[in-house]
C-alpha cells in the first residue's frame, strides 16, 4: 500500500509517538475509534453526535479515539482533550472530492497510517458516521481484526427529495429502466454506495425505527444487524427563569414568542412556518417569530416582506444563547421534511417547550397531544409541501390554550429524561458496542473473500453474506480483494481468525504471504467453502487446484488433470481424453441426484430436487481428490451439454480439511433478479455444507419448503 503523497505533510515520527503514549497510558478492554468528517454534518448533527458520544463514554472501560477525516489542519496532527486522543487527518490537496478514485486512495493512506500507528490491536470497534464510506470499511476491514458499526444520521436521497418517500421509491422501480437519465443515474450512483457500505459494516445504528424499515425494505439490509438506538444530550437548561430573561431581552411576559431552530434551508421548512406566521398575526399582532440558525438568509427573507419587524433572524450562535432562546419561547415548531433524531427536538423536550412538529419524520420523538401536535407532509410524486394554514391551526391552537400549552411542555421534559438523555444514551452505547464486540461468540466465525471476478461478485457476496448470516448460524466478515490489476501486497486476511472461509474469488494471485496462510489455515483442518467460479481462480497454484478438487476455464487443458465426472452411480478419473476444462450449456432448471443420502449434508433431504434456471458446470478437470459426491446431474446435449452425468456438490479429500463444493449459483444482476442463488435447494445445501465444513456436523432441520422433484422453491429475502 502507498502511503506516501496524498496528505500534504505527514509527520510520522510526532504521532507515532503520541499514539503509543496513548495506548500505554490508556490500556483498556475496548479500542474504539470515532470516525468524523470535517464538513457541514460536523457542525450540526453529527459533531453534536460525537461531542455527545466522547462525554458519555468517560469513565468508562473504553479506550476512545476521534479520527477526523479531510479536516484543515496542515499536516496529521495528535491532540489530546479531557484523556481523549483527537487524530486530524488533513484535505488532500489537488484532488477532486467528486472521484471515487480519490476518496479510495485518501481512505487507503489512512488505514495505512492507523495500521502503522495502533499499537493495541485487540477488541477493536471502528465507529463510521458517514454512510458513502464502503472503501474505508473495507480497508480497515483487510487490515485489521475489528468491528465496524455506521450510525446512520441521514439518507443522501431524502435532501435530494425532501424526504419524500412516495417519490424514492418510484426512482427505485425506474433504476434498472431509465437509462441515459444523469439525475437518476447519480441517484442510482449515491444509492448503491449507500447500500454498499451498510452491506460491509458488521452492525448499524439507526436513529429511528422509520429509518430502520427504509433500510430493511429498500436497501435489503438484514434486521439482525441494525439497532434503533436515540440520540441523548446531557441536562444543561438555563439557570435563569423564563422572566428575568425575557426582561434581559426587552421582551414583555405576555408577548408570544415562536422559536425555529436549525438550518435555514428548504428540508426544515421554513417557508411554510414562515407563511403560517403571516396568519399568525392576524390574530396576535405583536406575535414574534426567532430563527436561530444560519444558511440560505435570501431565499428566506422573501417570506418576509412586510412582517420583518416581527422576524428576528440569530444566525449562527452559540449552544448557551440557544437555550436561553429556550427558556424565553412559547412554542417550538420544526415542520421538517427530514428528521431522525432531532437535537432540537431533544432540546425543545428538555426545556419543556412544547413542539408542533411533521408526523412523517418526527412522529416517533413527538406524541401528537401530549409532548406536541403533529402536522402532515403533502408528498407527490413531482413535490412535497406543508399545509401552512394547517400548521397556523396547530400554533394558534396552543396560543389560544397557555394552561395545555405548559402541560405538552412538562410532559415533554418528561420524555426527555425517560428516553434522550445521556444516561438512557450511555447505556444503549455501552451495551452496542459490547454486544458488537462479543456478537458470533457462539456462532461459526465466517470469511468470505471476494473482489474480483469474471462473474458479479457484488452480487454473489452478499447474497452468500445474507443466507450465512439470516439462519442465525454465522457471523460474518467479507475480506474484499483490491480491483484487478491493482497492488495485492496488503492483502492480507488473517484467515487463522476464522473456522470457515467462503471462496467467492477468481482473480489476481494473493501475496505470497496470503497463500501461505490460507494453506495453513487449510492444512490445519479449517473449513472451506468453494462456491461456484472459485474454482476457475488460480490454475498455476498446485495446492490449490487440490484443495478445490476440479477446475475449469482459465486456459486450462490436460495438464490440469483428468476429466472428473459420474458413470452409472460412480466417480470416472479420465486421465486419457485431450481437451479444455471447463463449460456449461444453456442456463436452464435441472434435477439433481443424491449420490450419498448418508452424509450429514444431504441426509433427510430429497434424492431427486429441481433447481431453478442455473448453469451446470461440466468437462471439469483437476487434480484433487473427491471425497464424497452429494448431488449431481444430467448434463444434456439438448441444453449443449456433456452427455454426461455431472457433479454439482462433493466434498473433497484433503488432509484434515473439511471442505465443501458447489458449482451452483450463478449470480444475477441484482440481488433481486438473482434465481440462481434464490432458489431453495441452493440455500439449504450452502448452509449445511458450510456448517459441516466448519464443525463436521449439521444440526439444521430439512425445511419444509425445499423444492421436489418436479417443482423449484424460491427465497427470495434469502432467509
């Protein structure tokens, strides 16, 4: 890995230092490190997030570290603040922030430096804040032994849509359609970086049950894996009572003051609160309305022409004059398009202010009549907008009605110390990251590695990711190989770490050093699992054409070894016969044959199965040793088959091992055009190979709904 000439000035000597005293200083029985990004969400949500993590977690058991990423500091820079390290990664300079390219290598160079720099590398958990960071999950996943955990703050969609969900999903049935469309094909884009690096991390924070669901129903993400964790502040309300900071503010007790905080732009929208206090006033002249809060001023001042006396604009200020805003205010309204966990709502809560807030996006925080009113969101397919006269409803409602008013307000308080403060936060913390530390302990620890490939292993691994991990059997990490043609040398899975190892692999050779450890891990009795077009990878590699029992393609011939195929119920050896290895006819169903209804994997199921439309491998040769056939099939002439009978699952001989093949499962294009892999037959025979790879036995029950003889069965959620 290149660790050199991304970073303006790296001072390697300084930090080095820094982090070793940190380690020793601060020996704990958990390594977090914080991931934060210097830009707009650091000033708002997100750096609230974490400011309000780093607090909660003290005197804790927990070794913490902020990594700020593409910050403005010259040069890496080590700071220590209250016993906590704060690593600045300096903005790369002549780059394009626009590059994925870029973004690969500027995440490469900072794994490469924290591998170099980290001296504790047990029980290690990388938090991630930011969700368009799938190659930086995957390169500390290649380097380290870790966890990694993304909180999901927002959705990149929902300020493209205004949170409109109605409109999501329509682009979402579109993406596959729609070509040559450069807005789609950028959502599409932002879309699949999304779902990529949910799919990567090992567990995921949500800050809402709504977000929750988006991610189970549109990004297929497996439930087992994601939380719904609140976000908590820590009790700081004014000291001073609501009277004597109204008199230091020239404000008069009776006058009702309204109160908006947050960013000034169209996802909160302001406009619509602004329109709805021009109704306001008709029926309470002397009403005024407090933005707090800085952004796009122009577009907003517009609403305000001939009541900018009543508007009082803040700007940016500071946490302690926002809460006196707090304290001085009558009612808080937020008539956002998109919201998760709202600090301001929070905020609003702990003050005992009452809120008039969206349903959509803010139901779960605000109990519509007893914290709160809740107020709709108008979606379309072509906009999304808020009934301003509606929502002038709600405020007046609360105006005209002071003693309920108060009431919301101190139930709201209420609801603040029972759900969002930083001791209800502390202890869902402390309780995710060790659940996340000890998550598998009693499951079959699973690698899979991929990355390269001349079928869709984006696709294939994942699904394989989701079958191993929906039966509750497996827990899961997937290595990813750097992109073909690219520098192999810090590839380097640390396979002993590991009972069972999924090859869904076929590309570059691994470092020397790679090799050498899968044969050891192999040699010493781990398990393997060969899927599909693992076996064309690696013909010049001897070991591993044994390990893997036959091969095809890749140029292979005669010198590969003998064709290995069945003949009236036995195994045939056909050393004589010249020709290729390697083919398969038309993508079609087939039936496939138990050859060992003994064997922990195939007994109970069926003896005869159909499977959905897939390919049948044949003409495979190799020099391995197979140990026991479990189901093979006819390869037809009519479909350009061999003529011959096939196998499609065996185990092989090799030493101690326990390793388990299967030719099937061609990957689709997608997760959900994907039968191949969907099909039934094709998940229970993976998983019960793959647990009796990893522990010689299976204790998965037959299912009932495994296909028969004359009729497939499809999962299509992979479970």
């Amino acid at each position: 890995m290149d660790g050199e000439g991304i970073f303006t000035i790296i001072h390697r000597r300084y930090s080095a230092i820094i982090c070793y005293e940190y380690i020793k200083r601060y020996a704990c029985d958990m390594n977090l490190y914080i991931f934060n990004e210097i830009r707009l969400g650091a000033v708002y949500g997100i750096g609230t997030y974490i400011r309000e993590l780093v607090v909660t977690l003290k005197n804790s058991d927990i070794n913490v570290c902020v990594v700020n990423l593409n910050s403005d500091k010259p040069q890496i820079i080590s700071e220590e603040t209250d016993g906590v390290i704060h690593l600045y990664f300096p903005s790369p300079i002549q780059w394009s922030k626009e590059l994925s390219e870029h973004w690969d290598l500027y995440h490469r160079n900072v794994v490469y430096w924290l591998q170099l720099h980290i001296k504790d590398k047990d029980n290690l958990i990388f938090h991630l804040n930011y969700n368009q960071k799938s190659g930086l999950a995957k390169e500390l996943k290649n380097v380290f032994k870790c966890k990694i955990i993304l909180t999901v703050h927002y959705l990149d969609w929902c300020f493209k849509l205004l949170g409109n969900q109605t409109c999501f999903k329509t682009i979402l049935e579109t993406l596959e359609k729609v070509q040559d469309d450069k807005n789609i094909e950028q959502f599409k884009e932002t879309y699949l970086i999304e779902k990529d690096t949910f799919q990567v991390v090992d567990h995921i924070i949500c800050l809402s049950n709504k977000t929750r669901q988006i991610l189970q129903d549109d990004y297929k993400i497996n439930s087992d894996k994601i939380v719904t964790i609140c976000n908590g502040l820590t009790d700081t309300t004014s000291v001073s009572e609501k009277s004597m900071l109204r008199q230091k503010f020239n404000i008069p007790l009776n006058l009702p003051i309204i109160l908006f905080v947050g960013r000034v732009d169209n996802c909160k929208g302001l406009k619509y609160a602004l329109r709805s206090f021009r109704i306001i006033l008709k029926m309470y002249p002397n009403c005024r309305f407090i933005i707090a809060g800085n952004g796009d001023f122009d577009l907003h001042m517009a609403e305000c022409e001939d009541i900018w006396m009543n508007v009082t604009w803040t700007g940016l200020i500071k946490k302690e004059k926002v809460y006196e805003l707090y304290t001085i205010a009558d009612i808080g309204v937020m008539p956002s398009f998109h919201e998760q966990c709202s600090y301001v709502a929070i905020e609003m809560m702990m003050h005992g202010l009452p809120i008039i807030g969206t349903s959509s996006c803010l139901g779960e925080m605000i109990e519509n009549n007893i914290t709160g009113l809740h107020i709709p969101v108008i979606e379309n397919n072509d906009r999304t907008e808020i009934d301003s006269s509606l929502l002038a409803e709600k405020i007046l409602y609360l105006l005209e009605h002071p003693t309920e008013a108060r009431q919301m307000g101190d139930n709201g308080r209420k609801r603040y110390l029972d759900r969002y403060s930083s001791n209800v936060f502390r202890a869902n913390m402390l309780n995710m990251y060790e659940s996340c530390l000890h998550s598998g302990d009693n499951k079959i620890k699973t690698l899979i590695v991929t990355g390269q490939s001349n079928h869709k292993w984006k696709v294939s691994s994942v699904a394989i990711k989701q079958i191993l991990e929906n039966s509750g059997l497996f827990a899961v990490n997937v290595a990813v190989s750097p992109e073909t043609g690219k520098i192999m040398s810090n590839f380097k899975p640390d396979f002993a770490s590991y009972q069972l190892v999924v090859l869904d692999y076929n590309g570059d050779r691994w470092p020397e050093e790679t090799e050498k450890s899968f044969l050891d891990f192999v040699e010493k009795g781990g398990g393997v699992v060969i899927y599909h077009a693992a076996n064309n990878a690696f013909k010049d590699w001897k070991e591993y054409n044994r390990i893997i029992g036959f091969g095809g393609w890749e140029d292979r011939n005669e010198m590969a070894g003998p064709y290995i195929y069945m003949r009236d119920g036995r195994l045939v050896y056909d050393k004589e016969s010249p020709g290729c290895a390697g083919s398969h006819g038309f993508q079609h169903e087939f039936v496939l044959n138990c050859s060992n209804p003994e064997h922990p994997v195939t007994k109970g199921l069926p003896v005869a199965w159909r499977h959905a439309q897939d390919e049948l491998y044949d003409r495979m040769r190799g020099p391995g040793i197979v140990k026991d056939v479990l189901f093979g099939g006819y390869s037809d002439p009519a479909t350009k088959g061999s003529g011959r009978d096939e196998m499609a699952i065996f185990t092989v001989d090799y030493g101690k091992a326990r390793i388990f093949h299967t030719t099937l499962g061609h990957a689709g294009n997608t997760l959900d055009d994907n039968i191949a892999m969907q099909c039934t037959g094709f998940q229970v025979t993976l998983l019960r190979g793959a647990e009796w790879a990893a522990t010689g036995n299976v204790t998965q029950p037959v299912p009932d709904d495994f296909p028969t003889e004359t009729t497939i069965s499809l999962r299509k959620n992979y479970k």
